[in-house]
C-alpha cells in the first residue's frame, strides 16, 4: 500500500465506478434523465428547423479542437526535487 498510493487509489475508484455500474439506476435517476433528453432533443430540433444545427456543431468542434490543442500545448514547469537539483547542478557547475 505504501509503495503504489496513487495506484491504490485508482483501482479504488474503478471499483467504485464498477460496483455503481452494476446497481440499478434509481426513477428519480431515470426520470431526471428523460426530462434532460427530452429538453436536448427539442433544442437540437429548433436548431434543426431553424437551419442553425450544423453552425452549432461546427462551433462546438472548433471549440473542442481548440481546447485541446491548448491542453497539449501546455507546459507546466516540473519541480520535482531532483530535476531542481539537476537545474542547479548545471547552472552553477
């Protein structure tokens, strides 16, 4: 346990996910979800009739594209303590 926390903590959650997975979905759960699939399929209908649906799937593709992109091109600095060292050890020698 000591040596793989995170890994621990991972095959936890996939349990979790897992055990969820296999219970049987509640009515409010269903009715919850009956009410929001019926509201979208009225909005994606407007959106149709009105002409506007592919302009709304292109932008949500442009928008996730560019989310994406962002992600990957971003660069967190890694201070972990030996690359710190290692960053020290070339600056000073």
């Amino acid at each position: 346990m000591r040596a793989h926390p995170v890994g621990l903590g991972l095959g936890a959650l996939a349990v979790g996910f897992l055990s969820a997975s296999l219970l049987p979905s509640s009515h409010a759960e269903r009715r919850a979800y009956t009410r929001a699939a019926d509201k979208l399929r009225g909005l994606a209908d407007e959106l149709e009739s009105s002409g506007q649906f592919e302009d709304a799937v292109s932008s949500l593709r442009r928008m996730a594209i560019t989310s994406a992109a962002e992600r990957l091109t971003e660069k967190e600095p890694d201070t972990s303590p030996k690359r710190t060292a290692k960053r020290g050890e070339r600056k000073g020698g």
